[in-house]
C-alpha cells in the first residue's frame, strides 16, 4: 500500500510539475509576445478634458474624445479612492483609461493584464485550448503538495543500499568485471571491449536510465538492469 | 547457412562458376602467380572509419545492392592497383562474428563463403581493444588479413600513441597505420595492397599468433577435426562454447551422431567455457596492447567534456528535443528552397506546354509527365536534406547519444533506446526505417518497433502536409496545424507500441548495450556518399513510382473521352464519394488519399492533375483546391493522409521483416481502421468546434 502511494505519487508529482513547468514556460513567453500581438488601435492623447459627473457622462464624453476610426465598448468603470481616478477598461479591445476625479484624462493605452489574463495558456489560439489548459493550474498545486508530502518524508527514512550491484557504486568508482548474468549478454559485452578481467570505470550513474562504463577507451552504455547482474569487484575510486 | 568450400556438386549455374573460381584461386596459390583479379572483403566494428576507408578506395565507383535473400545493404567497388584489380566488398559493420544480429550473420556467412581472397580488417586505433578482439575472430577464421588501423590522430589526441610495426609483429599480419579522414590518408593502404605477395594470401598464415586456446576449445578441436568441417576446428570449437545457435544447429544436423554426443559431453563438462575464452582473450589483447601501446598524459578528452552537456540528464534532453526537430525542419526548408523552386517552374509551364501541344500529348505533358518530374525533384531535395542532417548527426556521434537519452522512455514501450535510431529514421522513411530496425537486437523488441513505425509519418507525409497546411490554412495557423498532426501521429505510434508490448510474452533479460562512439568531426565526403547512396535509392524506387502513377491518374481522368466528367476516375471517385461526406471532401481528395498507396509524394501531384485539368495554372490550382474544401476538411484529410496506410515498398520491406502476410495484413487492418476514424473524428470536432 505504501510503496503504491509512493509510487503513484511520484507519477503525479512528474507529471504534474511538467504540466506547470510547460504551462509557466509558455506563459512568460506570451508575457513577451502577446502585447505584440494585439496592438491597440489609436487611442486619445492624455490632457483631454472628460465629464465625471455621472459614469454616463464619463463614458459619452470618452466616446467623444476617441479619434476617428477607433471605437470603445467599454467592459467596466472602476473608481479608485486611494488614487482618485477612474479607469475604464475595455475587455474586448484591451484597452484601459485612466481618469482623475477632476476630468483630466491621465492615460490610455493597452491592458496588459487583462490581455494576459483572457489570452494565456494558448487562448490566442481558441478560447476553449485556453480554458482546458489554464483549468488545472490551481488543483496541480494542490496535488502537488500532497503528492510531495510522502515523497519527502520517504526520501529521508530511505537507507543506502550496500554497493553490491554495479548501480550502487558512485560516479567515477573503479571495477574489475567479471562476468554477467547470461552468456548472450556476455558475449555482447565482450564484442564491446568488456571482457573478464577487464578494469573499468563507471562514468555516468544518472538518477534513471542506462549507465556509462569506460573500459579502455570505449565508452559502452547499459541498461541498469543488465548493470545490476553485473558480476564484479571493486578497486575503489580513481583519483 | 552456407559454406562454400565443401566440395559438394552445384546446383546451379551461380554455385556452379564459384566452385570455379575457388579452384582457380586455388590453382594460382599452389602455383606461386597471384591472381590478376583480388576480391577484398573490407570488415570491421562500427565507427571505426571503415565507410570512408572504402568510399577512399572506391571512390565514385561503386555499385549498391542488397545481400541475396536479405534486406541487408551490399555496396561493392572496384580499382585496379599495380595492374591488378581489386573488388572491395563493404560487409556490414558488426562487432564479433557471433550472427547476434542479421548484419554478423551476412557478414560471417560471406567471409566463410570462400569468395574473399583477402579480409581488411578496418580497427580503431583509439578503441584498441575492443578492436583487437574482431580481429582476433578475424584470426580464428584463417582468413588471409590486412590491418587497417584506423583514426590514428584521434588515438593521440586522447593521449595513446600505437607502434603500428610492434602490433604488426604481436598479431603476424601486416598493420597499416592510417588517418582515414585526409585527402591522401590511404596511400600506405593502398602501397601495402600493390605489394602484396602470394605469402599474403595464403589461407591460416603460418606467423600468425592466436590467443592460447582453453583446454574446453583444444578437445572441441580435436572433435571437430574429425568431423572435417568446412571452417576451422578452433573457430568451430569457440563458437559451440558461445552457444552459437546457428553453428550449434548445423553441426547437430551434419554431424553423426556419436560425435555429436562426444561434443555435447564436453560441453557439459564445460559450462563456462565462454567465460574462459573471453579471459583468454583478455589477456591476449591486454598483453598485446601493452607492448604495441604508448600511453601519453591523459589529456581531458573532449568527448568527456561534450558529453558532460550533451548526457546531462536535464539539458541533455532538452538539447535532443530541440536538435532532432529543428534538424529535421532545417532539412525540409533547405530541400523545399532548392527543390520547391523547380517544382514552381514545372508548374508554371503546364500551361504553356499544353497551348504549344493540344490534345493528348500535350495534356500528357502538361498534366502528367511534367508535374511528375517537378514534384520528384522537389522530394528528392527534401529527402536529400534531411538525410544529409541525419547523416551529419551520426558522422559525429552524437546520434548514439540520443538513443541513450531516450532509454528511459523507450523503456515504458518495451524497447531500448537502439530502437530510437529506427524511430527517428521513420520520420524520413519509412522503407529505410523497418530495414534499419535490424539493430534492434531482440525480436520482441523489433516487433514492438515496426508496429510502430508506419504510424510516423515519413518525410513524404510531412512534405504532403506542410504543403496542404500552407495551401489551404493562413500562414500563422499552418505550421500549428502541422505539428499537431505529427504530434496525433507520434501518440498513436506509442500506443500502438504498448498494446504490443502488453500482449507480447514476458521479455526475457535484455536491456541496451550499446557503444558511445567518441565525438569526431564529421566527414563531409562520407555524409555526401551516404545522401548518394539514399538518393539512388529514392530515384531506382518511389520516383518510378510516383511518375507511373501519376500517368496513371492523368489517363484515367482523361479517358475515354479526354473529359473529366466522364472519365474512369470520375466514376470510381464518384462511386466513393458517400464515403467523403465522413471527413468533409469530395471524390477527388478520396482519389489522391488512394494513390498515396504508391508513394505517399503522389498525393499532392494526384490533386494538382485532378484540379490541372480544367485550370490553367498553379495559382488557379490552388484557388481551386482551396475552394473545394473547408478548413474542417482539410485539417481532416491532412489527418487521413498522415495516417493512411504505409506505400507500397514499405508494405513490402514490412512483410519481409515481420515474417508473413497474416500479421503484416492485421497492423494495415488495423492502421486503415484508425485512419479513417481518426479522420472522421477530427472532422466531426472541427465543424462542432469552428
């Protein structure tokens, strides 16, 4: 049950940190390609005088400053009190405009955030690719975390296996082979230069995967399964 | 299995002349005169030069083929040295002579068929060892034997200086020192044949010393030498101790039975024999090389330094994801950009070809022939690129690495990462990639790739679909549109692979081995003769193809009446059409998915005669594609095209590997059954979707 629970959170815990590592990496690109993408039309120049008398007005007297060409369909109002503005954002256009209290118009220009936020995770493409993409971000969190959790607390009660097989030996530790587990590997190995009686070396022990072993000057990679029948003796680590 | 030197009457004419010609070498040796005509067999491991050794050799005068009875590549050439000619026969790279693979098993089979009047034995120099035990296969042999050892400068570069004249002495055949990549680099090579006398070529030279026998192979030996076998009694002995089930399996055949008996006892009293014949070994070459081997400072070797980036378990991949695709687009651009030019002048031309000829002849010309030969050049500028890339990647090594790398993965399909060489190669063709799976060592393992491999869309799809995408979406979408397909192909090729792996039985113990060759620079010339060697092949096979059937599609839409409307094609496409109503296009794209079963470059020719006929130029071809077809159903038939079953040779080539028609019909069942449901279901998402 437990090697289970290790075992398939491990799975998730790959799998999902390279959904985020995937969805992150895109998303800093569209960061930086995104604003190119979706130029905003002309936009009125700031200093324009706009009514603030009623948000009606705002937007009347906004529609009138708008050059020629340029259309606005604005999304929402938004008032702050701590700045004394008004910004007005268009969603479809991503667009917003900076009002101050006084009428004064103090900014226009493009709404980075909100075309970030409508158009990430591959949205420029299709709006639903978006949203099938973006949904998971949050609950890989999550998972993540509780996916880590026996992850962590296993890697620190997990013992060194004794350096009886070939994969338990370090990175750069010295060997005599001797032989094999079956004669068709051995006479695989052979070909390549891994003969009994041999010295060889282990170069490469990645995480997973095959390794490396220099015997003479000819590299041969292994599988760790075939590695771990190797028979062998050890002459320590080279200097 | 064959072996030639038993004196057994011919069967035929071939038997008959070769019977003939040994006793002709024979007449010669015993007589003293050395034969005006040599046959050399050039052998050896691979990455150790030896392709550019014979491409030096023979230059441009050599003649490919294939091994009879098998889909191993022959390549043979010939010079005429001293007034004599020499006729060097390349054998497939193999690492021993034990036939653990189908390239061993030709290259054994030929070095005993008695035609080889000499072996040159191609070593690397910086991999002494492993090299020496070849040769010392090479000795057991008797064969008369000529060291070429090979990529000296690499040798010192990693700090090892080798006395060729010390080796020479140790082994007691000539060792010729070379630098194989220089322009004049097999001059000694060449002095050395010209020289050679009838001493030379004598069978079992008399100076030559072999690793000292066990006492498990001295009483084989004598129990073969009773037998009087047409190969060697030690040579014979050493391979009944590796278990060699093609030697094991012929002797219990032809022996009789007492000695047979006599054979197995020893073999039982000896079950670790095989061991003791590699320590014997090991001794040898170790003693061997210490006398002819200088060891210098060891320097950091740049191999070590590239493959602390290029094996680092993170940017290591990383790296290898990002070069195999941008490797393969740069060969498709590069082609498309020479190629596609000529393909856009023969199109231009169709018109003017038919105004100047009216009628048939000039509708042949303009329709047919003239497209044909546009779109083949065009293909063979794709095809040549991208070889020339793969070839370049493999020319310095770092090919091996990505198999490496791809291990792991691979693992999850029940294969090793030898298997992402064939892999990749099925994304250029797929022909070449069920062939080139032979490296694949278990037989599981190869069945579990060659399902796999007509599910990756060769480099003939991918052009067809790069075309389509560009013709028939906007520019920004094309490309996506593209690699999204490639993407559907590569899933259903790894489900295809588990499915196989799942209901294969239990694998027994098998895993990589492989060698990391060290990292060199490539060898232009050697790159060049590979892409030659691959264009021929193209021009001998699919481009017949693809210029036959496209005369077959313009005289079935031009006759009987020299009108579309009421040609044959028009009858059989419409007699199809209800069945385009599923993926959302008409007849015409129905027959183009069809005659991609010759070659999959005809698709997009078949539709441009289709639409030609009534249009008069490439623009208005294009115009009218488009307009016979919705994006929905061009994402759906660019689906259809990547999936539709595998060509005609590759069918062939795949029936040959897989043994039979029985389980070659199931996967085409299979895959055609996908194709269309796949298709289908793209099209019915698309229209829902757009």
């Amino acid at each position: 049950m437990k090697r289970r629970l290790l075992r398939i959170s491990l799975k998730c815990h790959s799998w999902l940190g390279l959904y985020l590592s995937c969805i992150t990496l895109v998303w800093l690109l569209e960061m930086a390609f995104l604003p190119g993408m979706y130029t905003p039309e002309p936009l009125p120049a700031p200093g324009a005088r706009i009514d603030t008398s009623s948000v009606k007005a705002l937007l009347v007297a906004l529609r009138d400053v708008m050059p020629p060409g340029s259309a606005l369909t604005p999304g929402s109002v938004v008032y702050s009190p701590s700045a004394l503005t008004y910004t007005v954002h268009d969603r479809q256009r991503f667009i917003s405009i900076v009002i101050s209290e006084n009428g004064e118009l103090l900014s226009a220009g493009q709404d980075t955030e909100a075309l970030i936020n409508d158009k990430y995770a591959l949205g420029w493409i299709h709006p639903l690719l978006g949203s099938a993409l973006s949904l998971p971000f949050k609950p890989a969190f999550i998972i993540l975390v509780l996916t880590g959790l026996p992850l962590f607390f296993a890697a620190r009660r997990r013992k060194k296996k004794a350096c009886s097989i070939l994969p338990g030996l370090a990175q750069g530790d010295a060997f005599i082979f001797q032989g094999a587990s079956s004669l068709p590997v051995l006479r695989r190995l052979a070909a390549l230069g891994l003969l009994p009686g041999v010295r060889a070396v282990l170069l490469r022990r990645p995480s997973k995967g095959p390794l490396i072993i220099q015997a003479g000057n000819t590299r041969v990679a292994v599988s760790r399964r075939i590695a771990a029948a190797f028979i062998f003796e050890r002459v320590g680590e080279l200097s | 299995m064959s072996y030639a030197a038993e004196p057994i009457p011919p069967a035929g004419l071939a038997e008959g002349l070769q019977q003939l010609e040994q006793e002709r070498k024979l007449a010669m040796q015993t007589s003293g005169a050395l034969p005006e005509k040599l046959t050399i067999a050039v052998a050896g491991q691979p990455n150790t030069g030896k392709s550019t050794i014979f491409n030096k050799l023979t230059g441009m005068r050599q003649r490919v083929g294939n091994w009879p009875g098998k889909t191993v590549e022959r390549k043979e050439g010939s010079i005429i040295l001293g007034g004599r000619t020499f006729t060097f026969v390349d054998l497939p790279g193999s690492y021993a002579l034990t036939a653990a693979s189908l390239e061993e098993e030709v290259a054994r089979e030929y070095l005993l068929s008695g035609e080889p009047d000499l072996v040159l034995a191609v070593i690397n120099a910086a991999a002494l060892e492993s090299g020496l035990f070849f040769v010392a296969e090479l000795l057991l042999l008797g064969l008369p034997l000529v060291v070429a050892l090979n990529m000296v400068d690499v040798a010192e570069a990693e700090g090892r200086s080798v006395d060729a004249h010390v080796l020479a002495d140790r082994l007691g055949v000539p060792v010729v020192p070379l630098v194989g990549t220089k322009a004049d680099g097999i001059i000694p090579l060449k002095e050395v044949l010209t020289a050679l006398g009838c001493e030379d070529l004598r069978p079992q030279p008399a100076l030559v010393r072999l690793p000292p026998p066990t006492q498990a192979e001295e009483r084989l030996a004598l129990l073969t030498a009773k037998a009087a076998l047409p190969f060697p009694d030690r040579w014979a002995a050493c391979k009944l101790l590796e278990r060699d089930a093609a030697v094991t399996g012929l002797l219990e055949r032809r022996l009789p039975a007492g000695l047979w008996k006599s054979m197995r006892e020893v073999l039982a009293a000896f079950p670790d024999g095989a061991r003791q014949i590699y320590t014997r070994r090991f001794a040898w070459i170790h003693e061997t090389t210490k006398a002819a081997v200088q060891r210098g400072s060891r320097r950091k070797s740049r191999t070590d330094a590239w493959d602390n980036v290029l094996l680092h378990p993170f940017w290591g991949r990383c790296i290898a994801y990002l070069v195999i695709p941008l490797g393969l687009v740069l060969g498709v651009i590069l082609g498309m950009l020479s190629g596609g030019m000529v393909l856009q002048l023969a199109m231009e031309s169709a018109p003017a070809i038919k105004a100047a000829w009216p009628g048939m002849i000039g509708s042949l010309l303009g329709s047919a022939i003239v497209p044909a030969l546009g779109w083949i050049t065009a293909l063979l500028a794709i095809i040549a690129a991208v070889y020339a890339v793969f070839h370049f990647l493999e020319d310095t090594g770092y090919l091996a690495r990505v198999s490496y790398l791809m291990d792991a993965r691979l693992g999850r399909l029940g294969v090793d990462g030898k298997s992402a060489i064939p892999l990749l190669m099925g994304m250029l063709c797929n022909t070449v990639a069920i062939a080139g799976s032979r490296i694949v060592n278990s037989r599981r393992q190869r069945l579990i790739v060659l399902s796999m491999l007509p599910f990756l869309p060769c480099s003939g799809q991918t052009a067809v679909a790069l075309m389509f995408a560009f013709a028939l979406f906007p520019l920004h979408q094309a490309l996506s549109v593209v690699v999204c397909v490639t993407l559907v192909n590569i899933l259903l090729a790894g489900i295809s692979g588990r499915i196989i792996n799942r209901f294969l039985p239990s694998p027994e113990a098998s895993g990589l081995v492989m060698e990391l060759p060290l990292y060199h620079k490539p060898n232009f010339k050697t790159i060049l003769e590979g892409v030659r060697t691959r264009v021929l092949v193209f021009l001998r096979g699919a481009a017949g193809n693809i210029l036959c059937c496209l005369i077959l599609v313009w005289a079935v839409s031009y006759f009987p009446d020299g009108d579309i409307t009421t040609s044959y094609l028009y009858r059989f496409g419409r007699w199809l059409e209800p069945v385009g109503v599923y993926f959302g296009f008409d007849w015409r794209f129905i027959v183009a998915i069809v005659s991609s079963f010759f070659a999959k470059e005809t698709t997009a020719g078949t539709l441009a005669v289709l639409f030609s006929v009534t249009t008069p130029d490439k623009e208005a071809i294009l115009t009218a594609i488009r307009g016979a077809i919705t994006p929905q159903g061009a994402l759906a038939f660019i689906v259809l095209s990547n999936l539709y079953i595998p060509c005609l040779a590759t069918i062939s080539v795949l029936r040959n590997e897989l043994g039979g028609w029985k389980i070659t019909g199931l996967l085409l069942a299979v895959m055609f059954l996908v194709a269309l449901l796949a298709a289908a279901a793209t099209y019915a998402v698309a229209s829902a979707v757009l």
